[in-house]
C-alpha cells in the first residue's frame, strides 16, 4: 500500500468519502460512521473480528515486539506471548480489562516472576494496537506487579566440590567453565573454537549484546583442556562436546545437575548460582566482578550478588572493656 499524501491520522484502509468514513478492503466500501470517534471504534471492531481476538493480536504482535531485541531476550518474549495467548485464548482485545490482567497476575501468584513478564508482554501488544488504532487504551498501564524475592543462594565451595564429585564428565566440563569465567549457561555452552584467542576467551553475551574477554589463568587453562579432551579424537567447533555437530543443549546439563545436587545432598542450588559464585570469589581475590559479569554499572552487579556475599564480623569478648579511639 503506498504511503497517504491526506488524512495521515486514519487507520490503513480507512478513507474519508462524502462526509462519511469507509473501510475499504478488496475493493469492497464498508460504511463506518460519519463521526470519527464512532467511525474509530467500529473500525476496530471489525479489526479485532478480522484478527481472531486476542491469541491473533499477539501473534501479530509478537515480530514488533521482538524486533532488534537479543537472543535470549526473543525467546523469553516468545515464551511469555504463548503463555499469554493461552491465557486470553477466549478473549477479545476489548475484553482484556485491567481487572482481567489483575486475575491473570492472581492465578500466577506462584510464579511472580512468570507473571509479570507475561504483563510486560501484554502491555507491549496493546501498545503495538494502540499505535494500529486497534483499540483505545491499554489495559496494563498502571497495573501492579508481583513482588519479587531477590534470589540469596550462596553455593559454597564445599558444595560446588560435592556436586563436581557426583556429577557426569560432562557436568564437570560445564560447572569449571562456568565458575572460570563467569558467565551464564548459555553463553558458556556457545563457545566456539574460534572464541579462544591467545589472551584470552571471547563471549558476546546473548542476553544483553555486551562483549567481554575473559583472560587466561591456570584455573580457565584446566577448564578448557578438560573440555578439549571431552572431544576425544574427532573435535567439532563447540569447545563444548554435543551431538554430533551440534551445539550441547541446555536441557541434559540441567538433567545433569539436578542429578548430581540430589546425590550430592545439595539442595536449593541452580546453575545460575555459579554466575553468583564466580563474580564473588573475583570479588574476594581482588577482582572486578563488575567486568567479569558484563555489566554496564555498577549498581546492577550490586543488585545482582545482593546478600550473595557472606558479611564476616567480629564478636565480643566477655569483660574486655572498650578499646579508647583517637585519644578518646
């Protein structure tokens, strides 16, 4: 359709005739009204009708709403849609209320964080039909969200050492990787032959795009050989062993260690934890976590390894009077 030289503000195939509006599709003049705010509304009625209600809109959506956006953060945005699209799989876009959001975020009570990216996501496909003229109003904007306790689990070294002893080679490989350089899971299973480089590693993370290069120590030289060695004779170009030729996929290591906490009697632990471990030590030994996890500040690694680091204090001793500071 080529762009209107008038009446930019109507909707695509929207046209002002005669002192009336008219949706106009395959030739076909369909009168609307001759008030615009009418003319508007029946507009997207007859939109909504044509889109196949709300499961539709989101699915018309969900391109815009991932374009430009990282990897990790398309499938998360996917995810949160198809569960949306379940979820409002009766409703109009006209029946999504903010009392029928704030059901929504109710019935997910148990899974907060599940909730509000799925209201996040919702709220962008009502911006995308608000932008088409599709409907009047956003049903999201002001909606609360659910709280969200900050994740506290500290993996010990005891543990980590438990669980490397009762997991698989393959797990091994992995957990060492990860806690060497800090990074998340999948960026650590996308590591290629290519990415090793004589100073270092080389990641761009898949969540947010940032690059950093993790630089060679004893401790990442053992990691790497220990996954090298995985290959046996015939090597892919994953430092990481796979199928075949294919990437390792996520979801045997995750089978991995949930196998090795039960043996190991660990409890509570992900394998996240070990981006929380990794930047922790680094902090210890006089690191900087900030660079080793990507982030753009220092707030967010603040916020990231909240009460992840254990506060070492002294006690008092009984009867030992106070000691006099400055003189005092």
């Amino acid at each position: 359709m080529r762009p209107r030289k008038h009446n930019r503000h109507l909707p695509p195939c929207v046209f002002h005739r005669h002192g009336a509006f008219y949706l106009v599709k395959r030739g076909k003049w369909t009168r609307l009204s001759d008030n615009l705010q009418d003319a508007l509304t029946e507009y997207a009625r007859l939109h909504a009708q044509q889109l196949g209600g709300m499961a539709q809109l989101i699915e018309e959506a969900l391109p815009s709403i991932n374009a430009g956006k990282a990897l990790a953060t398309r499938k998360l945005y996917t995810l949160s849609a198809r569960k949306a699209q379940e979820i409002f799989k009766n409703f109009t876009p006209y029946q999504v209320t903010p009392a029928a959001i704030a059901q929504m975020r109710r019935g997910l009570a148990d899974t907060p964080a599940m909730a509000n990216r799925i209201q996040s996501t919702i709220k962008l496909v009502f911006d995308y039909a608000l932008e088409l003229g599709i409907v009047d109003s956003n049903p999201v904007v002001g909606a609360k969200r659910l709280p969200q306790k900050a994740r506290t689990r500290r993996i010990t070294a005891q543990e980590f050492q438990a669980v490397i002893d009762a997991g698989s080679e393959r797990l091994r490989v992995v957990m060492n990787l990860c806690h060497a350089t800090g990074q998340r899971i999948g960026d650590v299973l996308a590591i290629r032959r290519e990415h090793l480089r004589d100073d270092g590693i080389y990641f761009r993370q898949a969540k947010t795009g940032a690059e950093v290069l993790i630089e060679w120590n004893p401790a990442l030289v053992a990691a790497v050989d220990a996954a090298k060695a995985a290959h046996g004779p015939v090597a892919s170009m994953w430092l990481i062993k796979g199928a075949g030729s294919h990437k390792q996929a996520y979801q045997p290591i995750y089978k991995d260690w949930r196998a090795a906490c039960r043996k190991a009697g660990v409890e509570g632990a992900v394998i996240h934890d070990l981006r929380a471990m990794s930047a922790s030590d680094a902090r210890q030994q006089g690191l900087n976590a900030q660079t080793l996890l990507g982030h753009t500040s220092g707030k967010m690694t603040e916020r990231y390894l909240r009460d992840r680091e254990l506060k070492v204090a002294q006690g008092p001793s009984i009867g030992q009077k106070r000691k006099v500071l400055d003189g005092r």
